[in-house]
C-alpha cells in the first residue's frame, strides 16, 4: 500500500481526488492539505510514499513547492492542475507525473482513470524509493533494538594512495540542497572538461530523472553511471540512487564500477567511496569538490585526498543549503579552498586548464 498527501487548494477537488486515490487497491491518502505550508507540516508528520500537486495554490504556488520539495525533501510528485500549458515544464522541475483536470466536458470517470493509469504506471518507481525511505530508528531505555551503526569506507574499498597519474578528474559529492546547487555549476561548465563523477544522495528512481536533467542545462554530457563505462573527456557520470560509483583502471583510461555494498557513512551511494575510489586511481592529480548536504559523507575521504596533494575545494557557508557535509571536512582539514557556489564552475575550469588557486 503506497499512501498519498493530496495537496489542493479546493476543498471540494480534494475530496474528489482523495476518493478517486482510495478506490485504487494499491494507494491509500493518509492527508490531505490546502497550501505549501500545510503541505510541508504533513509531509514531517505523515511521511508519504507520494505527493499530488496543483500549481495554482495561495501564499505558495505549487511549481515553486515543487522546485523546494525536490531541493529540500526529493520524493515522487504528480501534477493535478488545469494549468495544461505546464504539463512538460514541470518534469524539469522534478514531478514524475502530470494529470490534467477535467477541463471541457471531461466525465468524472475518465478524470478517475487518468489518475489511475498514471498511479499505477508509477508503481515500479515507488517500489524503489519505499525501499530506500529512511527508517527512523528510537533507542529506548532498557531495550534491545539495534541501531545502524557507521560504516567507515575501509569496510568497502581500503584506502591505497595513488600516486599523481596525471590524469585529472574530477568528483563532486552532494546532499540536501545539491540537485538545484548542481545545476547552477553544470549551467556555467564548458564542454572540453576532465571526466566529472558526481555522488548527489538522492533515492532510486529520481538519478536518471536528474542526470537528464542536467544534461539538458549544461554543455557537459551527463548521464547516469552504468557499470563498466571508460571514462571521456567532456562526460559527467551521476552515482544511482542505489549502488556505491567508483572507478578502476582500464588499458590508459579509467571505467566507472557500481558496487552494490553496504552503506558507507551511512549512505549508498557514499561520496567518501566515490572519494577514496579517486583518490586510489587518480592521486595528487584529482580534483574534490564537497558541496551543501547534511551530515559528514565525504569528510574521511575529502581528508584521504587532501593528505595527498590532490585539489580539494567545499562551497562556503553562506551558499549551502545545509553547511553540514563541507563543515566536516574544513574541520577535519581536508579542505584547500573554500568558495560561494557561484564560483565553483570557474574554479572547475581553472583546475583544467592546470591552475590551482
């Protein structure tokens, strides 16, 4: 059973939409709210598999719910508005459906069957993210529940230094606030770069939504990491949702491969796997960027990289999101450089022309 917030403005349409979601066998709306920031209450409270969405909403509207949702809280978002005109629009901004309201004459039922068709199509990509949805775990006095406890990165590929290959690369590791962070840079980069590897945490099902997403803003071609691709100039390769991105050497180059392994820092995919990856194959010669998320992925492995003469950088408090993930690793002194995210394409850019600020 996968459970829904409906979130519309109208009572009377939510209602409606509430009892065409309920009579689906595999769906159940557990809340319903009148605007984003009701929304956003229930979402905490509820922890819904699904949103529904419509656009024209007060106080809030609901594309720029959206484009916070997706930023903030990435989960599964269908559309229902009469704002037809936007029904391709908003997969940019992240929603994974769109249902058009009943406009023209439209009955009741074909109304309930287009939501049903589209519910339904959406089934093999819920699977995937209630299987990735965090589990809160409470300890309690005097019980016996086990809690996840934190997996260091030498649990899944010990650390063995490379010396500088010559080879530059880049890694970028993200979390909160890194999909819309993320395009900003990919927006300003040009295409004649070294290969880019990015970890950004986000659940299964939504990395190749995004690594189009970023193609289609950037001249880098981007695309989601499969395993065994070798590595090309101009190309950027984004971590799936579910599988640990590293890289080995193969003939001169390098190829991606997925490691379907445990949690490392309590992530899969781990930038500080992706980290400690590059810095085995690459060395002093690599480029590391750590940029807004919650948390401390990337410390072990930004420090590892530091430690050996490759170029480190993390995005400044005032331009984070969250200032969690860089935070850590300026702390544990892994870091060389510390920008505002409106300059991180030009320090990209200068590290492969061979300057390092």
């Amino acid at each position: 059973m996968y459970t829904v917030l409906v979130i519309d403005d109208s009572p009377s349409m939510r209602r409606i939409i509430k009892d065409m979601i309920n009579e689906i066998d595999e769906f159940e709306v557990v809340a319903m709210a009148f605007d984003a920031f009701d929304a956003r209450e229930k979402i905490k409270k509820y922890e819904p598999d699904i949103v529904t969405i419509d656009i024209n909403m007060p106080k809030m509207d609901g594309v720029t719910f959206l484009r916070n949702l997706m930023r903030l809280h990435p989960m599964p978002a269908v559309v229902i508005s009469g704002e037809g005109v936007r029904g391709n629009d908003i997969f940019d901004d992240g929603a994974v459906g769109f249902i058009s309201k009943p406009e023209g004459g439209e009955s009741m039922s074909s109304f309930q069957g287009r939501i049903k068709e589209t519910l339904l199509n959406l089934t093999f990509l819920l699977k995937r993210y209630t299987l990735k949805k965090p589990k809160t775990l409470i300890a309690k006095k005097n019980t016996t529940n086990t809690i996840e406890y934190k997996i260091h990165p030498d649990e899944v590929i010990p650390s063995s230094p490379a010396r500088g290959s010559g080879n530059k690369l880049i890694a970028i590791g993200s979390s909160t606030g890194g999909i819309e962070s993320l395009l900003k840079v990919f927006q300003k980069l040009p295409s004649n770069l070294p290969p880019i590897l990015i970890t950004q945490h986000i659940p299964y099902g939504f990395s190749n939504s995004f690594a189009h997403r970023l193609n289609d803003h950037s001249e880098v071609i981007v695309a989601e990491a499969k395993d065994g691709i070798l590595l090309e100039k101009g190309h950027a390769y984004l971590a799936p949702g579910n599988m640990h991105l590293t890289i080995v050497k193969s003939g001169l180059g390098f190829k991606t491969k997925l490691l379907d392994t445990k949690k490392v820092s309590q992530h899969k995919p781990s930038v500080d796997v992706l980290y400690r990856s590059v810095n085995n194959m690459i060395g002093s010669s690599a480029m590391a960027i750590i940029m807004t998320g919650m948390g401390d992925d990337g410390m072990i492995g930004m420090k590892d990289m530091f430690d050996n003469h490759a170029y480190t950088v993390a995005q400044n408090e005032e331009s984070c999101v969250v200032f969690g993930m860089p935070a850590k690793a300026i702390k544990a002194g892994g870091v060389k450089d510390v920008v505002h995210l409106d300059d991180i394409a030009e320090y990209i850019i200068n590290y492969a022309k061979g300057k390092r600020k």
